[in-house]
C-alpha cells in the first residue's frame, strides 16, 4: 500500500467518524438549539407576565423593572445550564467551573457587584423611587427608572443620565420629591428709597396671588442685607417640587410688574465719585 492509499483510508475513517459523530450529536444539537431558542422567548415572556402582575398589583414602580430583570437574569442562567447538560456537558463539572469562572469574574468585576448591591439596598431602603425629584453625584432629575446596576434620571434639559446604583447608595442623595414640597429661594434688591414695609407688602401680594404657592407653609418675606447698592430681600414661597420652575420664573415676573407698578425701583450698581481739589 503507497502513501496515496494510506492518505485515503485515514481520509474515509475520518469521515465515518465524522459521520458517526454526527449521527449521535446531531439530533442533540438540534434540539439544544432549539430549546435554547423557545427557552429565551419564553422567559421574555415570563419577563413580561411578572411586570404586568406587579403592576396590577400596584407595587411600588421602582420595584417593577428591578424584579423583571432578576426573573430574566436566574432563568437565563438555568436555560443556559439545562441546554449545556442536553449537548452532553457534565452538569456538576460545569457548576464546578461556572463557580471558579464566576469567582474570577466576581473579583473582576467589583464594580458592577457594588452596583448589584447597591441597587438591592435602594430597593430594601428606598432613599428614591420611580417619579421622584433627586440630585446625586452632581446631577438634578427626575427618577425615570431603578434597574439592576444603575439608576436612569431624566435632567430638566430632558438629558438621559445613567448612574451607577454602588455610588448613590454609598453617596449623598438629595430627594426633592419626598416631604411633598419645595422651597424656592430669590433674592430681590430695591432702592434705599423705597419704603420697607410697602415693599414686604407688595412682594407678599404677588406670593398670595400665585396659586402655586402653597400657603402652608406660609410664605416667608425678610430684609436679608443692606447691599452697596440696594437694600435686599429674600423672598421664599413653598411649592410641590413639579411646579418648581413654573413657581421661580412666574414670581420673578410677577415681582418685576408688581414693583414697577408701585414706582418702586430696582436700582442699578452705582458708586459715588468725590473729587478733591487741592
């Protein structure tokens, strides 16, 4: 036999083999793939059946995209299990080394851990919730969404803002939303010549007339500082923090039209300049 027939033989053993293999693992394949196919549609929908029943159930909108993500998370996981003991993996082995390769990636990936942890701790503690009016690490906005790993703001300026879950239970968080109301602070100045008690009455006017304002906490008027160039006020009406805006840019508006109305001015930095001849 020539080296010719040796390469064929060892050719046709290789295909019978081949042919073998297939023969046995095709069909397990095939059908591995296609329960890993109707595994993950049905978990998408199981997905969707627990958000749907939680908001049915009216809990608490933080906890909806949170637990939906945690369903889809574990049955992933024992999807991915099942199909891998029907190719032919041994079950415990895969554990065994899912287990190692988790553990090396738990200490890759401590961030995202912290962030997991964190977001459990937001759900246990609620600092927040869906619809609420927060500033942290530097960002004001309104709570749009408390995922697994992140919390989603949506910024007056209508801006997406995605922050880490470890940083803002382990940071400071400002909840706007969670006494039911706000306080708007203003500084207003007007001239030494103006009458101070005409002038507390005249702002007071424009903060009663604005209906929202709320009145209770009454609305507060004080002489803040006597300035290099007008006497100031502070004037600070309470609101629902949704009409936070609407509440600084009406008063502002309000106040200028009112002052103006009573000829009282609002002065412009001036200086006095003495010349001394010698």
């Amino acid at each position: 036999m020539n080296a010719l027939d040796t390469s064929l033989t060892q050719i046709e053993t290789l295909t019978m083999k081949a042919y073998e293999l297939g023969l046995a693992y095709a069909p397990k394949l095939a059908l591995s793939v296609l329960t890993l196919l109707l595994g993950l549609w049905i978990i998408s929908g199981i997905s969707k059946l627990v958000k749907l029943s939680m908001e049915r159930s009216k809990v608490d909108p933080t906890l909806i995209p949170f637990m939906g993500s945690l369903v889809s998370w574990i049955l992933k996981v024992l999807l991915f299990i099942s199909v891998a003991s029907m190719i032919g993996i041994a079950t415990t082995s895969f554990i065994a080394v899912l287990g190692a390769a988790g553990l090396a990636i738990g200490l890759a990936l401590q961030g995202s851990l912290a962030n997991f942890a964190g977001g459990v701790l937001i759900m246990i503690f609620k600092p927040y919730k869906v619809g609420d009016l927060i500033e942290s690490q530097g960002h004001l906005g309104v709570v749009k969404e408390v995922q697994i790993f992140n919390t989603i703001l949506l910024s007056p300026q209508s801006k997406r803002i995605i922050i880490p879950n470890g940083a803002t239970s382990n940071g400071s968080v400002i909840n706007y939303t969670v006494e039911g109301k706000i306080r708007v602070d203003l500084t207003i100045g007007v001239s030494y010549s103006a009458d101070i008690d005409q002038t507390k009455a005249v702002l007071m006017e424009v903060l009663v007339s604005n209906d929202k304002v709320l009145q209770e906490p009454a609305p507060f008027i004080g002489l803040y500082e006597m300035a290099d160039s007008s006497v100031n006020f502070v004037v600070r009406p309470h609101c629902l923090p949704q009409h936070y805006w609407a509440v600084y840019f009406e008063v502002n508006e309000g106040i200028k039209k009112a002052l103006d109305k009573n000829s009282i001015t609002i002065p412009f930095p001036q200086r006095d300049v003495h010349l001394i001849q010698s």
